[in-house]
C-alpha cells in the first residue's frame, strides 16, 4: 500500500501565496525502495503545479526530498509552525523565487491535523 496527499498551507508573510504541502507520503516497507515513493512525489509535484500552486512544502527526510528540488526551507528564513529539526522541513519553487525575501511561518491547513 502507497499513500500520497496535498493540502494547502499558508505563509504568513504573504497570506496570498497559493503555496501546498506534500504529505504524508508512505510506502509500505515491503514494497519501498521499487521507486513507488518517487512516482508518488513526482505525481503529486506535478498535481500541485497543474492546480497553480507556486510552491511546495514538505517535512521528510534531506536526501530523500532533495533528489525532487526541494531545498531547506532556511534558505529563505521559512520556518515551520510545528516543532522539529529545521532540516527536514523544506520547500520547492514552482514559480520563480516565489520564496526570496519571504522569511515567515507556514501554517498547515487543518484538515492535516485529522490526518
Ligand atoms: C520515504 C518513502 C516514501 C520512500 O518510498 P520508496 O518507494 O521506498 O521510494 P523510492 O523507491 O522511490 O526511492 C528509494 C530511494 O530513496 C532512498 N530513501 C528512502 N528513504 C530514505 C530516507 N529516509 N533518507 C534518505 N533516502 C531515503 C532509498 O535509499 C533509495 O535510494 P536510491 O534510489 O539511491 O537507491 C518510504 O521510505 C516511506 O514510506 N518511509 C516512511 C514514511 C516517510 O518517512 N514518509 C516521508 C515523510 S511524509
């Protein structure tokens, strides 16, 4: 079993942004590591820039998310509103620096919290 999902979040320094999350995303251990996980992010990337999102965040692991763009959410002074280790929270530009000069907290939707 595979689950993948998107749901918007919002950055507090530009509360206008069209801005989604990815997650969560899981594969069942017997079946990881057969590129399952790499369809689902590459599906779900793509889902959100059809529905115009200009960007994405993502809370997982550095390596994993990097080899799809995503890059630390620091880089850009984006934090998130949960607590955790500021180096799995990362994000992905859609539309062209759309994060520069963004610095804020990104809230999740609430339905992520019945998730
Ligand atoms: C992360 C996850 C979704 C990847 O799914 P998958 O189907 O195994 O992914 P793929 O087969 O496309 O990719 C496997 C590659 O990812 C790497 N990888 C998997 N988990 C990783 C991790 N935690 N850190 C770094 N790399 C990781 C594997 O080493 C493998 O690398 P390779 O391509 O160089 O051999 C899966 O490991 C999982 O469900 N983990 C538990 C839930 C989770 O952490 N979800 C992400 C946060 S929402």
């Amino acid at each position: 079993m595979a689950i993948s999902c998107s749901l918007p979040v919002t950055l507090d320094s530009d509360t206008n942004l069209f801005l989604m999350g990815l997650a969560p995303m899981a594969v069942n251990p017997a079946r990881q590591n057969k590129g399952i996980g790499s369809q689902l992010a590459r599906a779900g990337i793509e889902e959100c820039r059809a529905l115009g999102a200009a960007g994405l965040v993502v809370l997982g692991h550095p390596k994993y998310y990097s080899r799809f763009g995503f890059s630390p959410s620091a880089n850009f002074g984006i934090k998130s509103k949960y607590d955790g280790a500021p180096e799995v929270f990362m994000v992905l530009e859609l539309s062209a620096e759309v994060f520069a000069g963004k610095a804020g907290i990104i809230s999740f939707h609430s339905s992520f919290a019945r998730l």
